[in-house]
C-alpha cells in the first residue's frame, strides 16, 4: 500500500544571524520548578522552549511525577496543559484526587492526533506543556500506526518546532524497550534538548532521576525520590534513607560513600558467599557491575587468597539504587570477605577506592565531599586509598584511615569474628 506524502507544518520564518554578544540573555531565563529535586537534575529549572524526554519502565512512575510538575507549575505560569494519548480525562482525574492535586490553571487533553492538539495548544497559549506519552501520538496524513518509526520521528519534530517558535517548555513521556532503552528511532534523542531517565527497583519505593543528556547544564546530577500513596516525594537527605534499615553489626554489610552528579551518598552493600550447589559457581550482581564484581572476585583470589572458586556470591545494593563508579570497588571487597570470613566490618567505618588487578588501591575523586558526608552523619571511620594523596583530606569528627593495598583494608576493617 502506497504512503501518504507528509504534509509538514509550515516552517517558521528564517531568521537572519546576530552577533553572540547581541542577543538578549531574558531568552536563557529559566523557569523554576517547585520541586527541588527536579530542579537539580534539569541544571536548575526548564529552560522556554526546551523539549524534554522522561523515559522508564512501566509503573515506575512517569506520569506521576509529570503530573505534579504540570499541576505545580500551572499555578505560576497561569496554564499548562497536559496531553494524554493513554488515559482519559476522567481516569487522569482519579489520578489527580489520589495525588491531592485540585488542577487550578490546568487543562488536560486526551487526544492522539497530533494536527488537532497543536490547534488545541495554539488556542490556549499555554505556559508549559506535557506530553504522556510520545508513542501514542500520530499525524493520519503519514498513513503509519502509532509507535512506528515515521510518527515518532515527524510527530517529535513538529513538536518541538512548535515549542521553539512560542518558546514554551514542553515535556514528552518515551517508552522503554525490553533491555530498557527508549523505545523509537535512536533520532528521538537527538532532537529533544534534554534526556532524562526514572529508574528504580520496583520492589522499592525509591526511585532516581538521572540525566543522561542536557543542553543547558550538566548530566552528572541525580534527583532522588519516594514513591508514596499521596505520590513522589523528595528525599532531602538520601544518604540517610539508603543506610536507615542497616543493622548495627551484620556479616557481609558494608556502607560505602559514592558520587551522583555533584551529591555524595552513603549506600549500603551487602554480600553473601555459600557452598555451591552446583559445579559452576554463580555470580549475582544487583546494582553494581557485573564486571566489576567479576573483577573483584577475581582479585580476591588471586592476590589474597581467598578460596572463592567454589563459592556463589550475591552482591546487593540496598535501596534499589545502581552504582556505576569504581570507587564502590572497596566496599565489594570487604563485603566478600566479611561473609566469606564470617566476620563483621567496623561497623563505624565508610569505605572508599578502587580496586587495581594487583590488589592495589586506587584514589578516589572528591574524596574531601565523601568524607564530609560521612561525618555528617555519625561515621568515625573512614577507608580511603593511600595512593594520590598528596596532602591529608579535610577531616573533622572522623578518622582517616589510608590504606595501600585490599589485603591492608580488609585487615584494618574486619573487627571481630561471629561466635559460633
């Protein structure tokens, strides 16, 4: 069957060039979010004509969270407009009531032809704009099903020509694959200005938000909420919510200070070493590395000779969170061998470095922030790599305790053996 030609919106006016030093910085103003931790992760508010992507795996909770931000937001802009292409507005509305959110200055739309919501947005002039989701959105004159490589393309671009010629932030919901990438032509990331991810365990009522790609500010920042019955509510001090259910002495537990975007957090891992049951050991890693458990295991024995080839090994990030850095190296270590050795790790101590195939210690970056996070909430401990360290870390109400090699580490944590 033959394609309809597509029918493009008219393009807007060119424009003639102008000088950097010309142009009116009022254009740059952000709009500030009433939420903080959506704030951080955008580099400090929406920027007027900006397309933002949230993308994650169902139920994590997207709508909600754009939801709240829409509602907010239309109290101070006077009008935002939420589109929705996969609920009703009566099935928005119980939404709402749950979350507490009356809906003053906002309008919500359920519609999926892409022509008739660009009228609806042009008649309303509204101050913000949210799109849940872009999958379900289509242009009839493209003659392709909703999803399809065609409409997600055109129907994004069309989008954010409209946003950029009325210069109103506009935030679209993406689906996600199975290997939880956003679902769509790879191009759907390289036309909207900021990509963010909403990631989380399901069975945890944690959940993170992480960009992956901003125009106007850095993608090192995360915001970290709480997914509660009356919705998602910021977490003002991670570090203690990750480390808040972490007994006082347990085997194969182990908090380690890590780095997200410009934020210090303190999580806890925990490990578990058991008899194989079976000829071929088995390796579980939740919310850290695969590989890099593999490497630390490997580590272990060789350089220490810890007796792990007929071992299962489970690492655990409690909280639901993922750490990617290397410097949590240190902290899978010592909960190895805490469980392997069937011994306690000081239970007062943070533990921080990575681990190099010689069993060496590696430093750390901002170790002065990680130090001060842990003695920010009552640790007199801390384990640090000797390595790199040309001058003493700024330390107050905590011991520094530097260490050159994973042997020295585990020898300088493991305090007690469990009786039998």
């Amino acid at each position: 069957m033959a394609v309809a030609p597509s029918k493009p919106r008219p393009s807007s006016p060119a424009s003639a060039p102008q000088p950097l030093s010309r142009i009116a910085p009022e254009s740059a103003n952000r709009i500030p979010l009433p939420i903080t931790e959506f704030n951080r992760v955008l580099g400090g508010g929406l920027v007027p004509g900006s397309m933002v992507l949230i993308s994650g795996d169902p139920g994590i909770g997207k709508s909600t969270l754009l939801l709240q931000a829409s509602a907010a937001l239309a109290k101070d802009l006077g009008t935002a407009v939420y589109v929705s292409g996969e609920e009703t507005q009566h099935q928005i509305k119980l939404r709402a009531e749950r979350l507490g959110i009356t809906g003053e200055g906002l309008y919500l739309l359920a519609e999926t032809d892409l022509g008739i919501i660009i009228d609806q947005l042009d008649q309303l002039s509204p101050g913000l704009v949210v799109l849940d989701s872009i999958q379900t959105i289509h242009l009839p004159e493209l003659g392709s099903t909703p999803g399809s490589v065609a409409q997600v393309r055109e129907c994004t671009q069309q989008l954010m020509r409209w946003a950029k010629q009325n210069t109103v932030p506009v935030f679209i919901a993406g689906h996600v694959t199975k290997d939880g990438t956003i679902a769509g032509p790879r191009i759907l990331e390289h036309i909207v200005d900021v990509v963010l991810y909403f990631e989380g365990d399901p069975f945890s009522a944690y959940r993170l938000l992480r960009g992956v790609k901003n125009r106007f500010g850095s993608t090192n920042e995360v915001g970290v909420f709480e997914m509660k019955e009356e919705g998602l509510i910021e977490v003002e001090n991670p570090s203690q919510a990750f480390i808040s259910q972490r007994p006082g002495e347990a085997i194969g537990s182990v908090v380690v200070s890590t780095i997200e975007g410009s934020r210090p957090l303190l999580v806890e891992i925990q490990a578990l070493t058991t008899f194989t049951s079976f000829g071929y050991p088995r390796r579980t890693a939740n919310g850290v590395d695969f590989n890099r458990l593999l490497l630390v295991t490997a580590v272990l024995t060789q350089r220490l000779g810890l007796r792990l080839g007929n071992q299962d090994i489970m690492v655990n990030v409690t909280g639901g969170l993922k750490i990617n850095e290397p410097a949590a190296d240190l902290g899978i270590a010592l909960a190895i061998a805490s469980s392997f050795r069937d011994s306690i790790v000081d239970p007062g101590m943070v533990a921080i470095g990575e681990v190099g195939l010689s069993g060496e210690l590696r430093a750390a970056s901002q170790l002065d922030r990680r130090i001060a996070e842990a003695a920010r909430l009552g640790f007199q401990r801390c384990l640090i790599p000797k390595a790199g360290l040309k001058t003493s870390p700024k330390a107050k109400d905590i011991e520094i305790v530097p260490v050159s090699t994973v042997r020295e580490a585990i020898g300088s944590a493991l305090v007690k053996a469990k009786k039998k």
